[in-house]
C-alpha cells in the first residue's frame, strides 16, 4: 500500500478543515446566533474537533421542535443528499403530520458517515426534542447508522426504507428468468397486503412458487 494510517488521518483532518474554510464557518454561526436572537426556542449545536475546525452540525426551529410533539411518533432518517460545494452528507429528520404531508423536524451535516458521528447527530437531536425518542425510525441499510440507533434510540423501532430495499430488486433477481412475474408478485404483496398475517401468507407463497428460499 502507498499510504499509512497517518496519510488518511492527514486527509480526513483536511477535509473536515474544508467544511470551515475562508468565512464560511463563522457565517454558519453568525446566522445561528441571528436565528436564535429572533426566536430563543431555535436549537443549533456545532461538533468540533482538536483543531477547532467544524465537524458536524444539528439545527431545528422552533416550528420543528413543536410539531415533533405531535407527530415525532414515526421519523424518516436519510443521508443520502450531498451539499453541492463540500460534499457533505445533509441528514435532515421526516415526520408525516396529520394531511399526510412530510414535515422536516431537523437538518444535520456530517464529516463523516461512521458510528460515532451518527451517534453524535442522534444524541443532540434527542436534546433537542426534550429527550423524547421517536417509537420508529426509517433509514436506508447503513451498518453505522444501525449501530448508532441502538446506543441511542434504546426503545425505537428500528426499520428499513421500502424504497432503498425495492430499488435492490433488479440487483438481487434480475438473473431469473421469471423476473417479470417475480416483480409484479412482489410488488402486489407489499403494496396491496391489508395485514400482517395476509402478508405473511403471501409472503411464503411467493418464496414457494419462485423457488426463492435460498437467496440471501
């Protein structure tokens, strides 16, 4: 290999140095520190590291904090927006209220993907809602996002997006020859199931009648 761990220490240093450079990281504070004259229930928390440069950050108005109230039951967790100047991951937090509209809770931009700055993100995100965790929460397959749920949503329900796993379809079934029929069974059990145990019956007919058991 021609790099050592220092090489990536050095580099990751760099480009979390990025997330700060110029006045762009004292614009960000300037504007939370504004917000939060205007209306003292606006939260905002900023992660920094040994060099005192910008790691992650968490903000929610106040609009957000009160409707978590009301419809923080359920939340929708994604990272898979990038800001278009840094590259950085944007994390924002989904509710549905009662019209069946999303509603954005709070929005968070991290230096990293990893456990431990999805658990800072969480973390600040229970304060911010008075230490009320969600019942479930809805996230794509991230193995570090999963780890980081489990040390800090203790009693959530933790589970997967249906969009992020229908989009894996073609991945995992495309070689079958009955992929056609395969789609359009599948599709019919989840969206048309009325229940559990409907869906769970379908479910094993389905696996029976493709042969599917043996896939992982």
């Amino acid at each position: 290999m021609e790099f050592v761990e220092q090489d990536i220490r050095n580099y990751l240093k760099y480009q979390r140095r990025a997330l700060s450079k110029g006045d762009d990281g004292k614009s960000l504070l300037t504007h939370f520190s504004r917000m939060r004259e205007l209306n003292k229930n606006f939260f905002y928390e900023i992660d920094m590291d040994d060099d005192n440069c910008i790691r992650n950050v968490f903000w929610a108005n106040a609009r957000s904090r009160a409707v978590y109230e009301y419809f923080g039951y359920v939340i929708s967790f994604d990272t898979t927006y990038l800001t278009n100047k840094y590259d950085t991951p944007f994390a924002p937090f989904i509710g549905v209220n009662h019209h069946g509209q999303s509603i954005l809770l709070g929005c968070g931009l991290l230096s990293s993907e990893d456990t431990s700055s999805f658990v800072w993100l969480f973390e600040t995100f229970l304060r911010c809602m008075y230490n009320k965790a969600p019942q479930g929460i809805v996230t794509d397959q991230c193995k570090a996002m999963r780890n980081a749920i489990k040390l800090v949503f203790l009693i959530t329900r933790h589970r997967l997006c249906l969009w992020h796993i229908m989009k894996k379809i073609p991945e995992k079934l495309q070689g079958y020859a009955t992929y056609k029929y395969i789609k359009e069974d599948l599709k019919e059990l989840i969206y048309e199931s009325q229940s559990i145990d409907e869906c769970v019956f379908k479910w094993e007919t389905f696996i029976s009648k493709f042969g599917l058991g043996d896939i992982d």
